[in-house]
C-alpha cells in the first residue's frame, strides 16, 4: 500500500483507531504517512464527517426542523437536554451543511431536482438521501462541505473545484 510520492508506505497497522464520541464504541480506523506527514483515516459510509453522529441522524434532523413549526421548536424536540440557543445552533449547523451539499451537488450531478431532501428522496427513490449522495459524488469528497464531503468546516474555503462565482 503505496500512499507517498516517495514510494514509501503508510505506517501498517497504524496508530490505534480514533473513538468517536458519537456513535459511542465506533472506533474509525487511522494509519500514519511518514512521507506526508498526515495520518489517513478510513472514515465508514454511514458516518458524518467533521460531526459526531450518522448521515441518516443528520437527516433525521433535518426533517424535523423541516416538519415543525419553527427551528426553536426543533431544537427542543431533537435536544431537549442543553439550551434553546445551544440547541438552535446544534439544528442550524446542520441544516446549513446540509443545504450546501444539496445544491454543490444538484448542480454538480445536473439532477434537476430542488436542493431539498425531499426532492432527493423522491428523484433517487431512497430514504437515505444523505449516503447515496455521498455514493454518487464519490470524486467530488475532497472539496464537499462536512458531513458529506471531506473538506473544512469553513464555510466559505471548503469548494475548490476551479470556479467561483465572484
């Protein structure tokens, strides 16, 4: 396994894999690059990226704040144990990442279908809208926001795809 310009090779079997805390006892597994000086982890399809927790828990958060009255409702439903502004900003992070990688990739699939999850669920005939899109933008993960994709959290560094709209 070949991972450097150098034709060296990762450290094999790694460091020890890194507990998430959400889902507990997920333990992902990471391998060091001497030549890169980066560690490689192998991130599970159903897990988020840069967020504790699963893709279909993320949707699931989503459609709910899509389901209630307001987000502030939303917010106590899906957290009722921490605060309304800590839980709004826990609901309104994800339905940010979430509209961001529906448009990136409605435009970058040409899929014709509105950036919502619903739109997605009905064009690919899934319930698990968030996987599938990883599945199907599997070349564009690099530049993706979080969640699906494996690019920083910043929202405004995170596309590198060659074009802007500036």
């Amino acid at each position: 396994m070949s991972l450097s310009s150098r034709g060296e090779d990762a450290t094999w079997p790694g460091m020890a894999p890194i507990p998430r805390k959400f889902p507990e006892y997920c333990l992902v597994p990471r391998w060091y690059c001497p030549s890169a000086h980066k560690t490689i982890s192998l991130l599970p399809d159903f897990l988020a990226s840069r967020f504790p927790g699963t893709l279909d828990e993320i949707e699931q958060a989503v459609n709910t704040a899509g389901s209630c009255k307001s987000q502030e409702e939303a917010a106590f439903v899906l957290r009722p144990e921490i605060s309304l502004p800590s839980g709004l900003r826990w609901l309104r992070r994800r339905i940010q990442y979430v509209k961001e990688a529906l448009t990136i990739l409605a435009g970058l699939l040409v899929t014709e279908c509105a950036p919502d999850l619903e739109s997605f669920r009905n064009k690919f005939r899934t319930n698990r809208v968030l996987i599938k899109l990883r599945e199907m933008g599997r070349e564009y993960l690099p530049s993706m926001p979080p969640i699906v994709g494996f690019g920083p959290r910043s929202g405004k560094r995170y596309c590198h795809l060659g074009f802007s709209n500036n």
